[in-house]
C-alpha cells in the first residue's frame, strides 16, 4: 500500500498502539522522542528515502516509543499492516 502525507502532518505519535511498518519511497522525515528531564519532545534524526521505520509494530503490540512527521514538500511512503 501507498500513503501520502504533508509537511508538518504526524504519521505516527509517541505512545500510540502500532500496527503498521513504514519504507519512505520519496521525502524526509522527523522523529523525535521524549526523552527524561526533558519538558519538549527531542528531535533523533531525519530519515530519507530507502529508510524505514515502524518495524517493531509488525512483531509485537507495543506502544510507539517515538513519533514521526513528515518534512517538506511532503514525504510517501510504502506501508505494511500487521495483517
């Protein structure tokens, strides 16, 4: 399957149940994480095209331990489900 998200739009949040695992086919994006003493969610990285994430979600019921938003233009990604 395929999905589009624009700049800003969250594809996935921190603390939510995942079910879905991630390949970004074109486009960048955030993740950022909460971190201890920490009052704002702290940026980890920047992900390009050809890297994923997500992963654990198709292995086990886990909450997402950090959140992922997609950067300008807009990012599409190659998704897969559990099922």
């Amino acid at each position: 399957m395929q999905d589009y998200f624009e700049e800003g739009e969250y594809i996935i949040r921190e603390g939510q149940v995942g079910d879905t695992f991630y390949i970004i086919a074109d486009g960048s994006v955030s993740i950022t994480q909460k971190l201890v003493g920490q009052d704002e969610p702290q940026h980890i990285r920047n992900l390009s095209k050809g890297s994923f994430f997500g992963e654990k979600a198709l292995l086990t019921e886990d909450r997402r331990t950090a959140s992922a938003m997609a950067l300008g233009p807009g990012v599409e990604l190659l998704t897969l489900n559990r099922e």
